[in-house]
C-alpha cells in the first residue's frame, strides 16, 4: 500500500483525522500481514505500547516528545547490545589461533 503525498497527508491532519488515522491502521495492519511469524508478534506488543503511549498523552506535542524518548531509549538500548557483542567477539581468541600443529 502506497501513502498519499505530504500535502495530501497533511490536508487530511487539518480535515479528517479519522481517515487519517484509518490509513494509519491500514499501513500498520499491512506491515504486520507482510512479517515472519516471530516478527509479527514483536512487532505487535512494539505496536501496543505505541498506542499506549499515544493514549497517555494529553496533546498532540507530548505524545511526539513521549514517542521520541521511547524511540531514543530503544535505540540506547540496542547501541549497548551491540556494543556488548562486539566486546565478546573481540575476547573470543580466532578459532585456530594459539594452538600447535603436529
């Protein structure tokens, strides 16, 4: 499913933010039929606490900083994974190394 250009997005944010948000649920739905399995599962409790998120917001302004610290936050989170995992690849002596032939 393809997205309306931004002036088009954009009239319907001033207009008709019901269809708005059906497009929302209709691209989100599409993402979702379109992931493994495993994926789609993720990807729906990710989707649960977007939309709680969204529901503890009191404007349209907290909800974008609210989504933005949860967005940073993962991101964090994954760096430090990363980060922790090249840390044990780099310790991990390379197979071969360090023993005798005979």
């Amino acid at each position: 499913m393809s997205l309306p250009d931004f002036d088009t997005l954009k009239a319907l944010a001033q207009q008709d933010e019901g269809a708005l948000d059906a497009l929302l649920e209709a691209q989100i739905s599409a993402l979702l039929e379109a992931a493994t399995p495993q994926c789609r599962e993720r990807l729906r409790g990710l989707q649960f606490r977007i939309d709680c998120e969204k529901r503890l917001s009191h404007n349209p302004i907290e909800r974008c900083v609210r989504l933005s610290r949860m967005l940073r936050a993962h991101c964090t989170e994954l760096g430090h994974s990363l980060n922790r995992l090249q840390e044990e690849l780099t310790a991990q002596p390379a197979s071969g190394e360090g023993q005798v032939s005979s």
